[in-house]
C-alpha cells in the first residue's frame, strides 16, 4: 500500500479542504522538486543534493514514508559529499515518487467526492 488515506487524512484532522490544498501544492511542487534533485544527483552537486533532497523530504514525510525516506538517503549523501551511490538512490526515490503522485491524485478526488 502506497499510502494510508485514514492516517493521513488523521494528519489533517479530517479537514478534507486542507488536505486537498495541501496535496495539490504537493502534486504542483513535486515534478520541480524530483527535477532539482535530478540535476544535483547528475552534476555531483553534492550541496545542492543536500538541499534539495531535504525540500522534498519536507514535503513528502506528510504522505509518504518510504518517499521521504529515499529522500533522507539522498540527503545525507549530499551532506556527507559521497555521492557514490547517488544514481541508484535517485532511482528509488523516483519510483517512490511515481508511486505516490497517483495515490495521492485519487484520495484528493476521493475526498472532493466524499
């Protein structure tokens, strides 16, 4: 399971407005935030990983575990400044990401309809 609707939804304190905001920024922010931490892993930036990893973890913790935990991989990877195994990091990270954006997407339109 992607994510856990009750758990989140929990987060919001059942405000379903909130929480639809709150994922639509997400959702809006998401693809620039996955870019950013794809141009670091590319350019060995490892500052730049750092920071950026650390934005996307921020964002991703209030939905998803496992998306901020790859997120917290890359980061500490770029604060360390060993980007050895960046690129495979990355790759988790992404499918992490292409996991979550269509769950989200639906407990969004789920909530708009309940």
């Amino acid at each position: 399971k992607v994510i856990d609707p009750t758990a989140i939804l929990e987060r919001f304190d059942g405000d379903k407005e909130v929480l639809s905001e709150v994922v639509g920024l997400f959702l809006d922010e998401c693809p620039r935030l996955v870019s950013d931490v794809r141009l670091a892993v590319a350019r060995r930036d490892a500052a730049a990983l750092d920071r950026t990893a650390h934005t996307l973890k921020g964002s991703a913790s209030n939905f998803s575990p496992g998306a901020a935990a790859a997120a917290v991989t890359l980061e500490q990877m770029g604060r360390a400044g060993n980007l050895t195994d960046a690129e495979e990091a990355f790759t988790v990270l992404e499918e992490e990401i292409s996991r979550l954006v269509p769950a989200l997407a639906a407990l969004v339109a789920e909530a708009v309809r309940a």
